[in-house]
C-alpha cells in the first residue's frame, strides 16, 4: 500500500479539490485495501471495519488534509 500511495496521489497538490473526486479518491483507497485484504462485498465486511484493520490514515487527510477539511468537508 505505502508505494500505491504516491502513485494515486501523483501531482495531487496541484489539483482541484473538489466533492466528486474526494469521492472518487476514497473509493479507489477503500478497493484497494479490500484487494490487499482478499476481501470482496460478497463478504459483507463494511468499510469501516476494513479500516479498522489496515488501520491506515484515510488518503485526503493523509496528502491534502488542510484541503480537505476546507472545501471537501
């Protein structure tokens, strides 16, 4: 996970936060911590508890928080 991080994340601080693609980012992390984990929806495992045991920042507080907690939230 640590090196898919900088790739998904390439040149993010010089985009446009914007609602759809906080969306878009958080959805992307949360399939591929369910990837990693061999987890799938037909498991009925929720999110959070997926995030509970990667136990890994959320993307958007990670890399661009000050952003996110501005015009995301």
């Amino acid at each position: 996970m640590q090196s898919v991080m900088p790739t998904l994340l390439y040149a993010a601080e010089t985009w446009s936060l914007t609602k759809t693609l906080g969306c878009k980012i958080r959805s992307t992390q949360i399939k591929m911590e369910r990837k990693i984990l061999g987890v799938t929806w037909r498991d009925k495992i929720t999110n959070n508890t997926i995030k509970e045991t990667t136990k890994l920042l959320d993307t958007l507080q990670m890399e661009v928080g000050w952003a996110c907690s501005k015009s995301y939230r």
